[in-house]
C-alpha cells in the first residue's frame, strides 16, 4: 500500500472477527514499531504481545471500552522503560510514534486495529496484571484483530482551521 494511502484510509477498528492474529503477524507490527524515530535513538519504548484470552477479559474489566479489548483477539501493551529514557515528552512522542507504525502496518497487512487510551486510568492495576518491572510505564494499549466489515468514516477538521497566522514582524522588521 502507498504510504499516503495508508495514512489517509487507516481508521480505528472496534470490531473483530473471532479469527486469531497469529504470534507472527505481532513480530511484524513490532518490528515496524521500532522504526519509529525517537529522540538521541533512545528507543525507550518496550512491547508486550497479548493473545491469552483471561489476560485479555482481565484487561477488558480495566476500561470503559471493554468491547472493544475483548472482542479483540490480540493486543498489544506498549511501555516506555524509564531505564531508556531521557526527556518525558520526547520519549512520549517516540513512543506515540512506534504505536502510530503499529495501526499503519496493521493497515496495510489487512488488520483493524484501535489505539486505546482510556484504559491508562487504570494504569497501575493493568501494569500489576502485567506482571511488568516496576521500570516500566504503561503509554498504550493496541487492540488488533482482523476487521468486520463495514464502512468506518473518517473525520477531520478542515486544514485551514488548524493553521496559525506567521508572525506579524518577521525578525528584525518590528517597528
Ligand atoms: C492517544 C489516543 C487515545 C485513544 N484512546 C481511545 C480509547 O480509549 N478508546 C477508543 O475507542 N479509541 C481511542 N482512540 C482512537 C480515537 O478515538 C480515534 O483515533 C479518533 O476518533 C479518530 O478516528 P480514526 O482513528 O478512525 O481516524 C485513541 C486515539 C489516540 C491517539
């Protein structure tokens, strides 16, 4: 798929058929994660692949979109390890980053899938569930399966709206 394509047609995919993400499939979506850039090449996200169906409904019960994590039949729980990291935002944005490359790749291999965020309220109990080192902060969950069909719209604000004025005195004409 054109990378502009890809961009413009990805939408977040809610639901699922019952059909597995197979164990290969994860490995692809996380190696396009790590091409993601972040800041000094810090690389200071981590990933967690999830297909067990309890870990799953356990993780359903920790937000409010809980049809979506399980009817899901993989997700995956995307970190940042404090050991790695340098810069709060910076690594923030990295790892927002490696996850947007996750939902692309996931795109163009034919897969929904759905940035969840909601879920980080309960950030702490779902690291606990986890199992994961106390260095590790939860950012992302990803819930991927394969798409039923149906028409997904896509809405944005107009361009224009987002644009700002330049300034008024370019550097060295102010009055
Ligand atoms: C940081 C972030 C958090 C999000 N959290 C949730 C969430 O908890 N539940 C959900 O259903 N969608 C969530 N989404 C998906 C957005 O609702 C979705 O991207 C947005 O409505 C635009 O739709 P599109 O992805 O189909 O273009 C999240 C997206 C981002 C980037």
């Amino acid at each position: 798929m054109d990378t502009r394509e890809a961009i413009e047609t990805r939408r977040s995919v809610r639901d699922f058929t019952d059909e597995p993400v197979s164990d290969a499939e994860l490995d692809e979506l996380i190696e396009a994660a790590i091409w993601a850039p972040s800041g000094l090449n810090n690389q200071p996200w981590r990933f967690m692949k999830i297909t067990d169906r309890a870990t799953i409904v356990g993780l359903s019960g920790l937000t409010k979109y809980r049809g979506v994590v399980a009817g899901a039949p993989a997700l995956i729980a995307v970190f940042l390890d404090e050991t790695a990291m340098y810069d709060r935002t910076k690594d923030l944005m990295s790892a927002g980053a490696a996850v947007q490359n996750i939902l692309l790749a996931a795109h163009d291999a034919g897969l929904g899938a759905c940035w969840l965020g909601e879920i980080l309220r309960n950030r702490e109990k779902v690291e606990k569930l986890l199992e994961v080192s106390s260095d590790l902060e939860l950012v992302a969950l990803v819930a991927l399966g394969r798409p039923e069909p149906g028409e997904r719209a896509g809405v944005r604000h107009p361009l224009e709206s987002m644009m700002l004025p330049p300034p008024k005195f370019p550097l060295g004409t102010d009055p």
